[in-house]
C-alpha cells in the first residue's frame, strides 16, 4: 500500500507540473545568425521552465516588422505572447503591452539607465533591452595596406579611398568589387544611414528635440548630393534595395573595400569559413567636412502583448533572455553589443569579441532617431524622409525639391503638434 501511495503522490505530483508547464511563442525578425542564437537561449529556458516557446520568424526589415505587429495588436491576438521591439516602436506600441516596471524591480538596474529611460512610456516600462547597437564602418584593412591608405574620417576621405583601392583591384583582375556598400532601401534602416549622413554634415535631426522641422536646409540637401554621387561610382547601383543582410552578403564575399553595417557582422565576418576572417576591422563612421561622427542609436528589446494568456510566465521568460548571463552567451555568439555596463569589462567578450568593449564610447554617444519627439507619428514622418532620400539618391528629383517637399508634408503630419 505504501509504494502504491508512493507512485499516486509521484503521478499527482508529476501531473501538477505538466499543468503548471506553458506554451508560448516569440516573434523575431532579427538579422544574421540571431534566429539561430534565440532558439539556443530558448532551449535553455525550456530545460529550466518546463514551459516550451516557439519562434514566429518574420522578415528582417523592421518596417515590414512593425506593420505586422500593429495588425496583431490591433486584432487583440493572442498568438504572440512576446514580441521583439525596435528602440524606436515603445511610444507606439505602449499601450497595448503590459506594464513591466514591477516585475523587473529587481533587475532593471542592472541595465544602462538611458535605455531604460527609453522603454518607459508615462511611468510604464514597457519593453526591457536585450541588446543595443551603433553603427560601425568596416573595413577591408589587407587592402588599405596593401595600397598604403589610411582608414577615412570624413567621407570624402571614404569616397576617396574607396575609389582608388576599387579601382586598383579591378585592374589588377578583382572585376566584381565596390567601394562602399550600405543600406540603401527605402526602410527604416534607410532613415538610420540618412540620419548619420545630415548630421555628420550640420544638416540637423529632420524634426528637431522641441518639434521644430529642420530637413529643409543647404547642408541636408548638400549631404544626400554626396550621396547620390556615390551610386554606380563606388557603390553598387544595386545598392538601392540593400537591407543588412544584402550589404553583409556583399562585403564578407569579399566584394566591397568598405562596409556601413551593425555590430552583429563583426562575428560573422569572422566566423570559420567566412573569406574575410582575419582581413578587416571596425572603426566610427566618417565625419563630414569640419563635422563630427555620427552614429545612429539602435536596439532591441522584449515586450509582453496585454493579450497573452499567459503574462507572468511571459514576463519570466523576458527576463531570462534579457539576464546577465544570457546576454553575454548572446554577446560571444554574435557580437550584439549589451545593454548590461558590467559586460563591457568581461574579460571573455573581450578576447572573443573585442568590438564591443571599443564600441561602447560609440554607443554612449550614438544619437537617437526622433521617436521621442514625433512619438506616435514617428512611423509615418520617417517613412515620409526615407521616401524622399530614396528619391532623391536614386535620382528622382533634386535634393533640395525633394527636402522642401518633404518639410511640407511633415508640417502637415504635425499638424497642431507631436
């Protein structure tokens, strides 16, 4: 009777966790081999939990991104219990996401305040960060050597340089490299290589941290002229409806001298089998002339739908990926850039993954989109500015019509105010 009870309590005990045990889905869109490295990071959650998750994978454009999430909220679905967010979408998303500012007590304060700051939406922390990111520019440092030139830190420099090693490849039977490849789609990404170009140049932030529209100026216009001088000069006319992993698949087959891409391409580009392994390094984006770097501020970060049917496990599992520990696994399998300061002095990242100690002054300094100011606008203003640069650098119109269009439009956006 004894053991018969003993193997009741087993099977009762036994049912009562498999009752507790949850399914739950996460949707990602992310770049690189970050599906991959999220369904690691899953399995080891699964393997404490119990709880299982699944991956809803969606295109890498955050544009295409954001529009599906907007359905999915809108519809009240509760299909997605987590969703992946872009630094930018809080102020849009926030409302149909669960306040998280209790259950992350305990751990917020490990992350960098600023971005913190950037996930709270009037009171509400409504996303917590599990990686962030600034912009590097990559280059192929065997050919800089091997023509005995100087890694640019302005972008005349840069097309310079670019123009003179393309050149001297070709001739030398390197038919099918360029000088610089970048994203050049109209999306958002777009917006973040557009914004670094204006203000590295003086040409302002597009809509100002007081509301002000600034895009109409000499200097904007000036700077997507450079631009536009680049395509089918050193950069492949192709260019035009690059997204990242386009321009990645460019630059680490061998075939572009320079490179503007994310921190995640470093790992990539020297991973084992990669032809550029061990040929090329990181440093700031160029200055314009007489100006300064500009690096535009990304990230990402986990939210939970106010539709899941399961919030509290929900909430755990963004906990566990946004971790100490899970972001250092993600940070030595990718080189994503962590949003905890502590990783920064991690003797591990440092020999694996040296970017990301360098990159850290970068990212302090990187410098937001105008989310804040536009804040539930902000999708359409900046689909109305990548409009208009993919216009005018793909030679529809001049930049300077394309720029007072523009400030029209986004006055009309604006209407009474953000």
């Amino acid at each position: 009777m004894k053991l018969a009870s003993a193997f009741l309590a087993a099977g009762i005990l036994l049912g009562a966790v498999q009752a507790r045990a949850v399914e739950l889905s996460i949707v990602s869109g992310d770049t690189g081999n970050g599906i991959k490295v999220l369904r690691e990071i899953l399995d080891r959650y699964e393997k404490k939990s119990g709880n299982k998750v699944d991956i809803v994978v969606i295109p890498p454009s955050t544009t295409d991104q954001f529009g599906q999430y907007r359905l999915w909220l809108a519809a009240g679905s509760s299909d997605i219990d987590v969703y992946q967010t872009d630094v930018i979408w809080a102020p849009q998303l926030a409302s149909q996401l669960v306040d998280l500012t209790e259950a992350t007590r305990d751990v917020v304060g490990e992350h960098f305040p600023s971005i913190i700051q950037s996930q709270t939406v009037n009171g509400r922390l409504v996303a917590l960060p599990i990686f962030t990111d600034a912009p590097a520019l990559y280059y192929r440092k065997d050919l800089l050597d091997k023509y005995g030139a100087k890694v640019p830190t302005t972008w005349k420099e840069l097309a310079d340089t670019a123009k003179l090693v393309m050149n001297k490849e070709r001739a030398a039977g390197n038919k099918d490299i360029w000088g610089f490849v970048f994203q050049g789609n109209a999306y958002e990404g777009l917006t973040c290589n557009a914004l670094e170009w204006l203000m590295s140049n003086g040409g302002g932030r597009i809509i100002e941290p007081d509301g002000e529209i600034s895009i109409d100026n000499p200097k904007a216009a000036a700077a997507l002229d450079m631009v536009k001088g680049w395509i089918g000069t050193i950069a492949p006319p192709g260019v035009l409806a690059y997204q990242e992993e386009e321009t990645r698949g460019v630059w680490q087959t061998g075939n572009a001298v320079f490179m503007r891409n994310w921190p995640y391409a470093y790992a990539l580009g020297n991973s084992e089998n990669s032809p550029i392994k061990g040929k090329f390094d990181v440093a700031p984006l160029p200055a314009g002339e007489g100006g300064r770097p500009v690096a535009t501020l990304g990230g990402w970060n986990l939210a939970v739908s106010r539709y899941s049917k399961h919030p509290d496990e929900a909430i755990e599992l963004v906990k566990f990926i946004a971790s100490r520990e899970m972001q250092k696994y993600r940070t030595l399998r990718t080189s994503n850039l962590p949003t905890i300061p502590a990783l920064y002095d991690d003797p591990d990242i440092a020999r694996q993954q040296p970017i990301v100690p360098r990159w850290k002054k970068i990212f302090l300094n990187a410098q937001p989109r105008p989310s804040a100011t536009a804040r539930i606008k902000y999708n359409e203003a900046s689909s109305q500015f990548w409009t208009a640069v993919h216009d005018t650098i793909s030679g529809q119109g001049a930049a300077a019509d394309n720029l007072a269009d523009l400030d029209a439009r986004l006055t009309r956006l604006k209407g009474k105010g953000w």
